[in-house]
C-alpha cells in the first residue's frame, strides 16, 4: 500500500495480546501467582501502536504502565484471561500469548481465610489443571489470522531448549512460538530480553536481543513475515 507513511506496517490491523501473570485464588486474601512483570508484552503492545495497529492489551496483574492509545481489559484468573480473550480473539487479525497463565488452580476457593487452628502443622493444596488458552484460540481461529505463543524455558542447553520449543509449537498448533530465556537472562521483571522465534515446524526464523522494546520489534517483523496481505 504506497499510501503508508514507512514503519506504519500494522496499520489496519487488529492486534490482541495478554500479558501479565495469572493469579489464582485460594481463599480471600491470597492466590498462586508467577513473576511475569507484563514488561515484554507491554513493549509489544506499545510497538504495535506505533506501528498503526489498533491494539487490545488483556492485562493480568501488569507491574508497568500501559501506553496510550491501547484499549486495556483487565482480568486476574486464568479463567477470566481465557474469557476475555476469546470474546476479543473474534475480530484480532493477530492474537500474542505474552502472558504466564498458571497451569493449575486450587481445587477450590475457601469461603473465608484459611486458619492454622484449622489446617494445623501441615497444609495440602490440591490442584487441577487449567484450561490451555492458547489451544483454544487455535482451535477457534478465524480464517487468516495469526496465532503467536510464548514459552519460557530454563533449559540451558541450546539443543535441548530448542527441541522443546520445537515440540511446544507443534503441540500447541500456532504459527509462531517466541521461545523466551529465561533463568539465565532472568527474564523476568528486567528491561532487556533475549529472544528466538520459532515457525510452526519448530525452526528458528529470528533471534534477537535488547530491550523488551527493540526485541517487540523484531517479533513484530517476525509475525509480518507470516501475516496475509491486508
Ligand atoms: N498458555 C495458555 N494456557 C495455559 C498455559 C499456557 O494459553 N493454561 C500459553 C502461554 O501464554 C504461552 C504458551 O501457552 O503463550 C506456552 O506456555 P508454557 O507455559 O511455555 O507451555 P505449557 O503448555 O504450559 O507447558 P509447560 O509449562 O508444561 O512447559
Ligand atoms: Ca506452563
């Protein structure tokens, strides 16, 4: 389109992406939570902007402020996440998994603060699995659009961390997987990101590292690569 002023590529699109971390209650006035800081798919969402796209954030516990211009839904559980996220998936061109979804919620939610008098020396939670988020919007995914997860893996052995993206991506069935490192660039809560983007077949299609900034850039070019002319 020679109407496009440069570094407007995302103009006209609808661009969906959570961040944060998921909480899951376990009585009033505590959950099981993760330390995703929301930061990389905050970055994500601010470079979508500038780039032209009408950007939704569906936002878990952000520890950062969301830029402007960006329609901001907030949710907490990982249930709620889900919900929100395939109401707003029904008109997203581009769906990003960037947030951390507990894999497992208490069983049950007490009524009331869980006491020591009660529970006594020894405390059992029991867990039960969450939905998968991201499984679902593939399975419901409009015709052309772009479905990108996320993983964080601690494996440090680039072979082996490698062969597990590989397999997340096939099993998850999205188009892109950005495979995330943290534990040794302890990605969490910092401003620099160390990044490898994975195709559906589980090869590398870019690298990149720097600020969450620059890395939602390049993960952006990545998701052009693969996204239908408009
Ligand atoms: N995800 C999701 N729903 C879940 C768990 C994960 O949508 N219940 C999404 C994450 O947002 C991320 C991708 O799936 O985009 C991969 O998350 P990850 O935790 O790496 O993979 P899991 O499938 O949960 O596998 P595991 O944690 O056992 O490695
Ligand atoms: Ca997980």
């Amino acid at each position: 389109d020679a109407e496009r002023s440069p570094g407007q590529d995302l103009a006209g699109r609808q661009v969906l992406i959570s961040a944060g971390g998921t909480r899951e209650p376990l009585d009033p006035v505590r959950f099981l939570g993760n330390r995703s800081s929301g930061r990389q798919g905050v970055a994500l969402a601010e470079a979508a902007r500038s780039r032209g796209a009408t950007v939704t954030l569906v936002a878990a516990h952000l520890e950062v402020a969301v830029p402007d211009g960006v329609t901001v839904l907030n949710v907490s559980s990982t249930v709620e996440l889900q919900q929100t996220m395939r109401e707003a998936a029904a008109t997203a061109d581009i769906v990003i998994m960037a947030a951390a979804v507990a894999d497992y919620r208490p069983a049950a939610v007490q009524a009331g603060k869980i006491k020591k008098d009660v529970a006594g020396d020894r405390l059992s939670l029991e867990l039960v699995r969450n939905p998968d988020v991201l499984a679902g919007l593939v399975e419901e995914r409009r015709q052309g659009q772009v479905i990108v997860g996320f993983a964080a893996e601690t494996e440090p052995d680039e072979t082996l961390r490698r062969e597990l993206g590989r397999t997340k991506v096939q099993r998850k069935g999205s188009d892109l997987l950005v495979l995330n490192r943290v534990g040794w660039t302890q990605g969490f809560a910092t401003e620099r990101n160390e990044i490898e983007v994975l195709d559906r077949a589980g090869d590398i299609v870019m690298e990149a590292s720097g600020t969450k900034l620059s890395v939602a850039h390049r993960i952006l070019d990545s998701i052009l690569q693969v996204v239908s002319p408009a």
